[in-house]
C-alpha cells in the first residue's frame, strides 16, 4: 500500500531533522519583497535557500558582535 503525504513527510523529518544531526526545522512567513530578494540571492550565489540563510545570519551575527562564544561552541559539537 502506498504511503500518504503525511506519512511521507513523517519520514523525510525523522531522517533528516532532530537533534542527533543538529538541525532544526524552521517555519516562518515572509513578505513577497523578501521571498524575491532570496530567490535572487539563491540564484546569484548558487546555493540552497537553507545555505543563504544561514549565511545571512552568521554574516549578521558577526557584524554585530554576537558570533557563538567557545562554552557555546561546545553545547552544539
């Protein structure tokens, strides 16, 4: 018999998301202005939308001076 979408879905987050990998699952709505603005970025730089966010934002963390510090370097190895 086959599987249902949501089973599907089950599946595709037990394999891929939870903390043995150290990924989270990140859900969020965003205006149609920042949707294009990373569709472009995603294009221009030829990476995966996960791989421009999380870019974007260690690039931010460090601008401002909040970059992880060494005791929280080791609560995420």
């Amino acid at each position: 018999m086959a599987m249902t979408n949501a089973e599907r879905q089950k599946k595709f987050r037990e394999k891929n998301i939870g903390m043995k990998d150290k990924n989270f699952r990140l859900q969020s709505i965003i205006d149609l202005k920042t949707h294009a603005e990373l569709e472009r970025l995603v294009l221009r730089l030829n990476q995966s939308k996960q791989d421009v966010i999380a870019r974007a934002i260690h690039e931010l963390a460090e601008k401002l001076g909040c970059e992880i510090d060494e005791w929280e370097k080791e609560q995420y190895q």
